[in-house]
C-alpha cells in the first residue's frame, strides 16, 4: 500500500490528506521498527532509517528479500 493511501483513506480533501502524510510515515517507522510492517522501495525491504523518497507499505514478511 502506498502511504498516500493511508492518508487518503483518513481524509477526502486534497489539503487535508496531504497535511497527513509526515505523521503517516512517520508512524510507519514506528510500525517498522516494532517488526509490525515492511517498508520496501523497488519492491525490496528497507530500513526505517533509510526512509526517503517513494515507499511502499507491507504487513511484515517472514522471509528476507
């Protein structure tokens, strides 16, 4: 899931959803770091500290990638 999606499933005014998406990713490390979600970039799983850019959101895999 892309976090935009998160912030626009919080809110339906553009200006709203935007205002969303530093406390989503924010709480997406939170979630990382507690083993709770993956964060990918290019499909591939990425720290929460290297954070940047364009993300996907996953439910925690098992498996390395």
């Amino acid at each position: 899931i892309c976090p935009s999606e998160v912030a626009r499933a919080m809110e339906c005014d553009e200006a709203k959803w935007r205002a969303l998406m530093k406390p989503v990713r924010a709480a997406a490390v939170v979630l990382a770091d507690a083993g709770r979600i993956d964060i990918l970039r290019k499909g591939k799983r990425i720290a929460p500290s290297e954070l940047k850019g364009v993300i996907r959101l996953r439910l925690a895999a098992n498996e390395d990638d």
